[in-house]
C-alpha cells in the first residue's frame, strides 16, 4: 500500500486505520477504512414500494417549533417575522461558533464560573451557567463522543457504490462542505462545486474547517483506501442563491444536507427541481435530513437558542422518500444512519 508523508497539515495517513481520538473541537475517526460493515450504520430497504405509500398512511412531519431567543427577540423589536435570509445568517453564524469551540477548556471555563457564582449566591447567573454547560454538555456529546453530526462512517455507508468515475459534485446549500469533501475523498478526480447564498459560509464556515481533518477515501491509482484532506482537493466554493444558478444538467451527484426540511411543505417541489435539475440523466441525487426520534426533538429542544433560527422539521425515513418520490425522483437506496435519514435518487 502507498504511505502518505505525515506533516503537520497532514497528520494523519494510511498507517493510522483504526485509530480514533477525541480532538478539543470534533472526533478524528479512521475506523473501518474499507467499508466493510455498511449495515452497522446503514439500515435500509424501509419501503419496496414507493408508489404504494399515502401521507394518510405515514403522517406529516414533526415541526419544531420552539425558536431561538436571538429570533424572538429580533421579530419583537422589528414587528415582523424574521426574513429567510436574514434567519440563515444567524443560524450560520451560531452552528460555526459551536463547531470552533474547544470543549474541554469551555467546559472548565463554565465549571468555573458556576463556582463563583454559587459561592455568591447570584441566582440569574447559576440559572444561565447551569443553561450554558447543559448545552455544551449535549453538544460535546452528539458531536464529539457519537460524531453524529459529520458521522463519517455512516455518510461513507450510505455514499459507497455509486457508478461514477471523476464525479463532478454540486454541493446545494453547502455550509461547511463537510460531506462533499466526503464524497470527493471517496470518488476521487472529479470536482466539487459547492454553493450557500451566506457569504460566511464560504469565508468562515468553509475557510475555518480544520486543514488536518482526514478523510476516508480511495486511492485512485490502487483502488486502496486512503486519507484524503481539504487542501488536496478540487473545490470551487460559489455565493449565490440557488435559484439564480445558470448550471445545466452537467453534474453527476447534486448533494444536499439538511436542506429539505427547512422550507414547510409548498415549497419542497422546488428544492427538489433544483436537484433534479442539475443533475445528469445518469446522475445521482443525495440528500439527507436530521430524523425523526426522540433524541433528535430533545437535541433541537435544548439547543433551541443556538440552532432554531429557521423554519425546521424532523422526519422519518418514509416522508422524506414520499417527498422525493412525488417529486420526479426514484429512490436507489433509502436509509438512516446515526442522527441523519439518507437518500441516494436518479431523476425520473
């Protein structure tokens, strides 16, 4: 197998399968590096028969609708609901700071001041402190012991098998970029296109994602896994609205994440026009949404303040598909991995 030189950019290489270590900020994960358990993180085949499934049957999504306190207060001082825009940006801007934050040390920052403010009996403050370290509590959790928001090893199970060769990927709604880089390390040789109309995305959320961050892929020459990072891809990162994209259908995968669930149910046939209309005949629609289980109602619950700027629904599995599937897709592999569903579609 060839060996990657290890560098301080690029600390990480093939040598490394199996090693897993929690980093202050996220959870670097080289387990499993050729796939090999997919059904361990993949479980799918939920409906044989799309065409057979009624929304009588299977109900309508969970809505969230407790919203973050930067919001309300926003609408209240404004007199008017929060635009779309507007929701995005903050949103953006609170997700970035959770990522960026070193866990361990907050952690003690916090433990700290409750102390003080225990020993001085000020009430507002316990009852703010005891907020904050149950919030960073979940959040250290989810992200960094179950890595359930990038997962990597349940994203490559629901991304392994596709019948694509130097992919051209376009990334709708990109934020970070995360799973396109996933795609990428897997499907290497292509290019990746990622759009977000919130210019911090691409400046901050995208910029600030760590350099040393390994992903899982294929060595293109030996077909042997190997660790891929962000500098050593080919990624072009556009600001735009969607709606305003000139592409044709020129792309082997469209990819979103967290998309659909954003937008109540009069708008979904146009989000999923926009996948279906970029992607080549031969092509490949990905999407995923966070599921529908109770953990994920008390997730979005707690960290209400720091996530619930936007519109946002929780589903299973089966109305994410009917969705697609009304909506000119067939569905190739349909699942559900930690705390995402995934799709993998061709445009009827």
């Amino acid at each position: 197998m060839e060996l990657a030189s290890i560098t301080p950019e690029h600390p990480f290489s093939e040598q490394d399968f199996e090693y897993t270590a929690l980093l202050p900020s996220y959870r670097v994960d080289l387990r499993n590096a050729r796939n090999e358990q997919l059904d361990r993180f993949l479980n799918a085949n939920v409906v044989s028969d799309w065409s057979q499934l009624s929304w009588k049957e299977i109900g309508r999504p969970f809505e969230v609708k407790k919203l973050a306190k930067e919001r309300r207060d926003w609408e209240k001082e404004h007199e008017q609901d929060m635009p779309v825009k507007k929701s995005w940006e903050y949103f953006n801007r609170s997700f970035h700071n959770l990522f960026m934050q070193d866990v361990p040390a907050e952690q003690q920052r916090l433990k700290s001041s409750l102390k003080d403010s225990f020993k001085g009996f000020h009430l507002h403050d316990i009852k703010q402190g005891l907020g904050e370290m149950a919030r960073l509590s979940l959040w250290n959790y989810v992200h960094r012991i179950e890595d359930g928001i990038w997962d990597p090893r349940g994203k490559r199970a629901l991304f392994e098998g596709l019948d694509v060769e130097n992919p051209r990927i376009l990334f709708l709604g990109a934020a970070e970029g995360y799973e396109a880089m996933q795609l990428h390390a897997m499907y290497p040789g292509g290019e990746v296109v990622m759009v977000d109309f919130d210019a911090f995305c691409k400046t901050d959320r995208f910029a600030h994602f760590p350099n040393t961050y390994p992903f899982l892929g294929t060595n293109p020459q030996t077909g042997a896994p190997k660790v891929w990072y962000k500098d050593q891809m080919n990624i072009t990162y556009l600001v735009k609205d969607i709606r305003d994209l000139d592409f044709h259908k020129e792309f082997d995968i469209v990819l979103s994440v967290g998309l659909l669930e954003h937008v109540p149910d009069e708008h979904k046939p146009g989000i999923l026009e926009w996948h279906r209309k970029f992607v080549k005949d031969d092509g490949y629609v990905i999407m995923t949404t966070p599921r529908n289980q109770m953990k994920s109602r008390i997730y979005y619950h707690v960290m209400a303040d720091m996530m619930n700027h936007t519109y946002r629904e929780l589903m299973d599995i089966r109305q994410m598909g009917l969705y697609a599937y009304e909506n000119g897709l067939d569905i190739v592999r349909h699942g559900f991995i930690k705390v995402h569903n995934g799709i993998i579609a061709r445009a009827r």
